[in-house]
C-alpha cells in the first residue's frame, strides 16, 4: 500500500508531537532500512542504560543507608530489572540485535561510576547515596522517554503491544515519584548532619 504524500507528512508531524523523530520509522509491514539502523542505535543505547540502572538500582538497595528506604529499593531494583528485560523482548520482536559491547561498557561505566571524589576514600559518604537516587531518577527519566517513543512506533508496527507500553510508562513515572521522595528524604539527611 503507498501513501500519499499528504498523509506521510500528517504521519511525521503526529509522529513529532507524540514521541520523536525515532518513532516515525515503523509501518504496519515493517520498519524502513534506514529506521530499523536507527532504531537499533537507539535501542541498544536505552539497552546500555538499562544496564547500568538495573547494577545502580540492586547496588542502591544493598547499600543505601537512608532511613525507611530498604524495601521499597528493594522493590524498585526489581521493577528496573523487569523493565530491562521487557526491552530486551521488545527489541527481539523488532528483529533488533543486541550489541554485547554497548552493554558491556554501560557495566564497566557503572562500576567505574562508583569511584568518586566526594570527600571520603575507602568508605561510602553521605552525598554517596543523594547522587545515586539523582542518577537513577535521570535514569529513570530516560527510560519513560524511550517507552513513549516506542509507544509512538506502536501505533503503526504491531510487533509492539501499545497497551504494554503504557503500563511501563506508567510505572516510570511511578518509579521518578519514588525517587525524587527518597531524594528529598536523603538531601534532608545530608544537610542535616
């Protein structure tokens, strides 16, 4: 089926408004050759941070020191590695390959992103776990962005479940709500001592 030219440029600019450039390349039969290339590029990226927010996010909740905060770390820890792996099952449904090295180098950033010059050498400070629940809200941020701009692609490849996207975009902007509470909570902490 060909599209008229009118109806593709209503395409780009709804395409736009709802999500970004990275959502117009899907069509109901596929994904054009050079949008599937990029898509991949973009994919593989949110899949790298999701990598390192997923180590960020299990470390967090092993360590963090702010009252109160254990288990619902706990619980966010889990909910990233599900949103992980639900992007990982996206991005097979596409046919889009994982590129190991980007991965690997998100885990090796995050494990180097421990090594701070934050005012104590061998142990954790106070201001440890205030930038990490900023880094992980940024994450998080992040995240909900890429699930709304596959929701965009969504709308056109059915490949993807609109209804599933939802739900994670939904629980993103659960998970920042989360995180800016518990940096506010550990900021108080921080000034306060």
């Amino acid at each position: 089926m060909h599209m008229r030219c009118g109806a593709r440029q209503n395409e780009k600019t709804a395409g736009s408004r709802n999500g970004g450039t990275m959502a117009q390349t899907g069509t109901g039969a596929g994904t054009g050759k050079i949008g599937y290339r990029v898509l991949g590029i973009y994919l593989n990226d949110h899949l790298a941070g999701a990598t390192a927010g997923t180590d960020l996010a299990h470390r967090m909740a092993r360590t963090n020191r702010v009252q109160g905060q254990g288990g619902q770390l706990k619980r966010l820890a889990a909910e990233v590695a599900q949103d992980r792996a639900a992007l990982i099952s996206m991005m097979k449904a596409l046919g889009i390959p994982i590129r190991a090295y980007k991965v690997y180098a998100a885990w090796v950033g995050e494990k180097a992103g421990r090594v701070k010059f934050n005012g104590r050498l061998l142990t954790r400070s106070p201001l440890s776990d205030l930038e990490e629940l900023e880094l992980l809200r940024l994450g998080v941020e992040g995240k909900a962005a890429g699930w709304r701009t596959l929701r965009t692609l969504a709308d056109t490849d059915r490949r993807l479940d609109p209804g599933h996207l939802d739900e994670l975009i939904s629980r993103a902007r659960r998970q920042a709500d989360l995180l800016e509470e518990l940096r506010v909570r550990a900021a108080e902490q921080v000034i306060s001592s």
